[in-house]
C-alpha cells in the first residue's frame, strides 16, 4: 500500500485528565515504597536478633573470665569490657546509618508524592530517582558495615598496644619487687620460678576460657574457633606455653620469667584479636543476612504489579499469564533468579570465605544495587502498563474518530503475532479507498518512559492529496477533542502521489 504517514507522541498524550492522579500514584509505586519501607524494618529486627545474642554471649565470657586469676585476670577482664564497649557503641552507630538510609529513602519518595504531580513529570523524574540512589549504595554499605570493621580494628590496635605496654610494666615491676625482697641467688631463682609458674597457670585457664567462647557457634549459625579466628596468634601462644614449661622443668628462673612475660602480652593480643576478627564476622554476616532479607522483601513485592493500579490495567491487562514477568519481557525474572543466586551466597558466607572482608562489601553492595534495579525494573513495567493502557484508549478512540468520517472499520484490531505487548493494527474502508493504521508503545531510554506512536498508510482508488489531507486533519481534530491533545497525523511526504 501507499500513501504513508505517522506520528510519535512522547508524554503528550498522557497529561489525559483522568490519568493524573491514579496514573501518576501507580507509577510512583506506593505499593513499592512500603515494601522497601518493610524491608528495612526486617533487616532492622534481623540485626537486633544478632545484637541480642552478642550481648549474650559477651556477658558468659565476661562470667568465665572471672576464674583467671592474678594481674593477667585483672588485664583480660579489663581488655574484654573495652572491646564490649567499643562493639556496643559501633553497633549503636550502625543502627543510626541504617535510620539515615531510611530517611533518604522517605525523602526522595516525597518529591514523587503529591496528589497533583503529572504522570508525565514523575515518568521523567524516575530514572534519575533510582540512579541517585544506585549510587549512594557504596557509601551506605561503607557506613553500616565496614566502618564497624575499621572502627574495631582501630579500637583493637589500640588495645593491643595498651595491653603489651601493661604486661611489660606489670612485669619490670614484678621483676624490681622480687630482687628488692630476694637477699640471695637462690631465693630470687626461686621468686622467678614461682612468679612463671603463676602466670603459667593464669594463661592456661585464660586459654581455656577463650578456646571455650570462640568455640562457640555463632548466633547465625557458623562455627567459631580460635584455630579460624587467630591462627597465627594461637600457634605463638601455644609456643611460649611449651617454651615456659621447659623452662620451669628446667628450673631456669630467667628464662621461665623472661618468657611468662611474652606469654602474657601474647595471650592478650590473642584475646584481642579473636574477639575483634568474630565481632566483625559478625557484624557482617549480620548486615549481609539483613540485605539479603530486604532483598528477598523486594522480589516478593515485584511479583505484584496489580497493587496500585487503575481499573483497567488490573482488570483488563493483567492475568495469571500476563503477569510481572510477562510485562517485563522476562527481565524481572531474570532479576528474580539472580536475587535467589547473591541471598545463597550471602546466607553461605562464612569465616572461610576467601577475601572476607572485602567479599562481605562487594557482596553487600552486589545485593543492595539488584535490589534497587528490581524497583527500577517493576516501575518500568508499570509505565509499560500505562502506556499500554493508553494506548487501547488510543485505539478506541481511533475507531469512533474514524467511523464518524465515514470509514468502516474491516475486522478486529489484531494484535502482531497475538501478543499483547506488541503493536495494534486496524483497517478502514471508505468508497473504495483502504486505510491500515497502526498503533504502538515502546521505551524511549533518552526520557525514561514510553512513547506512544501512531503510523497509517493508505491505498486510493484515486491519489488525491488534498484529501488525504483532509483526512489526516479530522483524525487529528477528532483525536485531539477526545483528550489527546498533541495527535497531529500527517504525511511523511514519502509516497506523495502514489496510490
């Protein structure tokens, strides 16, 4: 056929009074915001669940620390209320960015809320909504798990240098007090002896109190020991107690003196580091079973794409087959499976995790970004449906404007390929002239919505152009009376004077 022409329609048509408000309250997605709402609130109870069983098993340290006897005692209890202190406040801290994420989040959904806002203007303003919060993830991520890792690192640090400092005080005063009161040889040997011995038996029970403790499995599920935890501190401790043991079997009170002091500043350390390296496992098991919460939050709430809606689109458009997934193409499906893939992983991360720390970020942010793409995704297919629904108004519209020029309409309108995704044909007759228009919607990645587009050719019996014309004004006039203001159809000029 010949005689060619169309138009293209971006936002125009969708300012159509009644599509203001529900329109633009659908694809906003108050459905969505809940859901996100909910998700913080579940990860926020996931956390607390985690902060609970720490306080739990802190408090049972702090009560088998009170068998270690001596300066050492008195040295791992007070390493042990630091490091709870220390945890307690990071915990708070992380509890206050994850309050500050939610207000970001209720802040930037005000500027979508508003019973006036135009669906056009929100359409528009969706994809820099979600592309600002893509990319304050890293930060967020950076301010509720890692710099509780940092935070204690540095408070251990500290500690550790703290505890050594106290240890070789302790033991250069040790040492001046038992010269000062020995008057002979053999009664310092035997003061040396009696002081390594002492801490000998100290460092055991601390030793047995920490092997208890981080043997322990943790409050979501991973086994704990210290072999994990502190290797390496471990095996030095473990040499010194074997090193100090031959010494006093020996009777060597230098050595077996010189050597319970590095026992004590090692076993401290090896306090020090455990606790700070399963505090921090935990808190980023904690954080990543939380996101990972949302997360599955999320993909429940995208299954959705009825809650909200107009009339129409929940009536007409949507049905067990035609649902999210369908709409979407597959891409919400595909998002789907992947979230399943990252909760898997985020749910089997353990103490022997290559790279943990910074697998725990990577893969935090990883969870946190699919999350924000599947509400990306899902008000994407909301705009699909609007224009969709658009669209058939559209196609309604067309059949009256162009049965009341006198044209008849030839058959039903067809869908291509009896998809309803795809375009929307239908045929006139007038006198022996035959006019196919063609109706159809796609995305428009520049404006971050869907355009609306209308082409039409046309077979004359007689090439007449001012009549053509004619009739690409009524159309117009006519669509145009029916609320769709910017419908202007015209010739592209291509086949000007052909049949």
């Amino acid at each position: 056929m010949s005689g060619s022409g169309g138009i293209e329609l971006i936002a125009g048509i969708l300012a159509l009074g009644w599509y203001l408000v529900k329109g633009a309250a659908y694809l906003a997605g108050g459905a969505i915001y809940l859901a996100a709402k909910g998700a913080i609130a579940l990860g926020k109870g996931i956390y607390s669940a985690h902060k609970a069983a720490e306080e739990r098993r802190l408090a049972k340290a702090r009560e088998e620390l009170a068998a270690v006897k001596g300066g050492l005692g008195d040295l791992a209890r007070a390493r042990h209320e630091a490091l709870a202190s220390a945890e307690a406040e990071l915990s708070i801290a992380y509890e206050k960015a994850v309050e500050a994420r939610e207000r970001r989040l209720d802040e930037s959904r005000k500027a979508l809320d508003g019973e006036k806002r135009k669906l056009e203007e929100i359409a528009l303003e969706l994809p820099a909504f979600y592309e600002r919060r893509a990319s304050e993830v890293k930060a967020e991520v950076e301010a509720e798990m890692e710099s509780f890792s940092t935070g204690l690192a540095a408070a251990c640090s500290r500690l550790e240098a703290e505890g050594k400092a106290s240890v070789e005080a302790a033991r250069a005063s040790a040492e001046k007090k038992l010269d000062e009161i020995s008057a002979s040889i053999a009664e310092r040997k035997a003061s040396r002896l009696s002081y390594a011995q002492d801490t000998l038996e100290s460092a055991r029970t601390l030793l047995n109190v920490l092997e208890g403790n981080y043997a322990l499995s943790s409050a979501l599920g991973c086994a704990c020991s210290l072999t994990k935890l502190a290797p390496t501190e471990l095996a030095m401790v473990q040499q010194r107690l074997s090193d100090l043991e031959e010494a006093l079997k020996a009777s060597d009170g230098d050595r077996a003196a010189r050597y319970a002091g590095e026992l004590e500043s090692r076993i401290i350390t090896l306090q020090v580091r455990a606790e700070q390296r399963l505090a921090s496992f935990q808190h980023q098991k904690a954080v990543l079973s939380a996101r990972a919460a949302e997360l599955r939050k999320m993909v429940e709430a995208t299954h959705d794409i009825a809650s909200d809606s107009p009339e129409f689109v929940r009536d007409k458009l949507i049905t067990e087959k035609e649902n999210a997934a369908f709409w979407s193409e597959g891409e919400l499906a595909r998002l789907w499976k992947r979230a399943q893939e990252l909760c898997d992983t985020a749910e089997a991360f353990s103490l022997d995790s290559p790279m943990m720390d910074m697998q725990a970020a990577e893969l935090a942010v990883s969870l946190d970004r699919l999350r924000l793409q599947l509400e990306h995704e899902h008000a994407k297919t909301r705009g699909r449906l609007l224009s969709r629904m658009i669209l058939l108004k559209m196609v309604f519209d067309v059949i009256d404007s162009m049965e009341e020029d006198d044209w008849e309409q030839v058959g039903d309108a067809e869908y291509q390929n009896d998809d309803p995704r795809l375009p929307v044909t239908l045929r006139f007759e007038r006198d022996g002239d035959q006019m196919t228009i063609v109706l159809y919607d796609e995305y428009d990645a520049r404006s971050g919505q869907y355009k609306q587009g209308v082409r039409r050719r046309r077979h004359d019996a007689e090439v007449d152009e001012a009549v053509r014309a004619a009739d690409d004004q009524k159309l117009s006039a006519a669509m145009q009376a029916r609320g769709h203001k910017d419908f202007k159809m015209s010739c592209d000029g291509g086949t000007v004077g052909q049949n």
